[in-house]
C-alpha cells in the first residue's frame, strides 16, 4: 500500500482514489473483507493499510505540488459473509472516522480526506435487503463523511432494484454519492433514465460525484475515462431538469 500511495503522489493523483478492499466478512471475531486474493482483512488492518497509502501519498508528491485526494475505503455487496450486514455498515463507518483522525492528528488531513466506498450492485443482492441495511448501518454510526456507491443499475431502474431502493444508496441518505460504472453507451443512457426518475419523484438529481470505468483493468473493454465521462454528461443534458454544466470526478478501475 506504501507503494501503490508513493506512485499516486509521484504521479499527483488528485480527486477521489478508492481502495477497493473485496466484500463484507467476518472470520468468527472481526469484522472485515474478503479480498480478491481470497484472504480475510480485518477492518483494523484495512485502516491501517489506507494509513499507510496516506503517509506515502504526502510524502511523495512532487515538492510545491498542491494535489489532495479523498480516500476512501471500499468494499461490496457481493454476497457479504457477515452475521450481520448493518452491524458492518456501522463499523465501516467508525473505521473511516478512525482514519479521519489519524490524517488530522499527523497533519495529513490538508492532503487526504477520509471517505468511505461501496460497489453496490442490483445482482448481487436482489432482495436489496442486506444493501440497505449496510447503509443504515454506515448512517446509524454518523460518520459525517460521505459513502460513495461505484455500482451499476443491472439491466436498468425496475428489472432489479426499484427507483427508490437506488435512489437511497445513492442520493436519498444524507451521505451517500453516486460513482456509476458507465463502462458502456446504454449504462450512461440507464443513469440519465434514474436522475430523471429522481427529479420527478423527489424533486432533485441524482448526487453524482463522478463516474467510474474500467479500460485496461483487466479485459482492456468499454468506455476510456473521458469517453465515459462525455457520455453521460450528453445522456444527463438530454433532459432540461438533469442538464449539468460538468462532472467533477473520473476513476478508472486499475488490477494490482
């Protein structure tokens, strides 16, 4: 993780950098994940890894470089091995409060923010009951830090989740942000479809910080980030209640 902060900050990274960390686990006395190595990561060990991306990011930005990041902790909703899905919820919570302490106690905190990431997927948890109640979880703790959602709509609003259930974990609790994985034409078209949804039923947009890719991760498929990116800016000003003027954020999704 040294290593992976020191070649962000040598590279000065700047925006939102999420450590994806694998799915809800819990190994009989912590909670945690389940890596994509297969490997159990206690919640302690996964604060103690963004620490040190942290220190080495700071350390090794270019020197006058004014590059800040958020950086938050992610995890999923596949298939969570967890007693309890809100219980997690919480203590991811109180993991990336945690975190936010250590970057002001070492002076950090003007480089890197803490935040907290989940690739919520319909799919992956059809019920959308233990989804939900993760959030509940992360919103009962009151981290006030945001938990950004990096998933997908699975076929469109209604084949799996209904309007409401994505528009909870994505701009209907306080703290939660939509990242969208547009890795195709029709995922931007199925977003734009949601924040209209939203604007009728809710009277707002969807809460988009940004939106997710993953070119060259594994399969070298899909969207480039700035293709991504243009795509859904033009499927979102197709309709005059969701025009906007840009969006901030582009992540792509990088193999270890």
């Amino acid at each position: 993780m040294q290593r992976r902060g020191c070649r962000a900050g040598r590279n000065r990274a700047f925006g939102i950098v999420i450590l994806a960390f694998g799915k809800p686990f819990y190994n009989g006395h912590s909670y945690g994940t389940l890596t994509f190595s297969n490997r159990f990561a206690s919640n302690h060990e996964i604060t103690a890894a963004t620490e040190g991306f942290a220190r080495a990011y700071a350390r090794c930005l270019p020197k006058g470089s004014r590059a800040h990041i958020v950086l938050p902790r992610g995890t999923s909703n596949y298939h969570p091995s967890v007693p309890s899905a809100y219980r997690a919820g919480w203590k991811w919570a109180r993991e990336t409060v945690v975190f936010a302490r250590f970057l002001r106690r070492t002076g950090l905190a003007g480089r890197v923010a803490s935040a907290a990431a989940i690739d919520a997927e319909p799919a992956w948890n059809r019920s959308f009951v233990k989804t939900r109640d993760f959030f509940r979880g992360y919103r009962a703790y009151a981290p006030g830090h945001v938990l950004y959602n990096y998933g997908s709509l699975d076929g469109g609003v209604g084949t799996v989740w209904t309007a409401r259930q994505v528009w909870f974990v994505t701009s209907g609790m306080k703290s939660a942000r939509a990242l969208p994985e547009i890795y195709y034409p029709f995922m931007a078209g199925q977003w734009a479809r949601m924040s209209r949804i939203a604007v009728r039923r809710w009277g707002e947009p969807v809460r988009f910080a940004g939106l997710m890719t993953q070119h060259r991760a594994r399969c070298g498929c899909g969207f480039r980030p700035r293709e991504a990116h243009r795509a859904l800016v033009l499927a979102l000003r197709r309709h005059p209640d969701t025009w906007i003027r840009g969006l901030p954020a582009l992540i792509n999704i990088r193999s270890a």
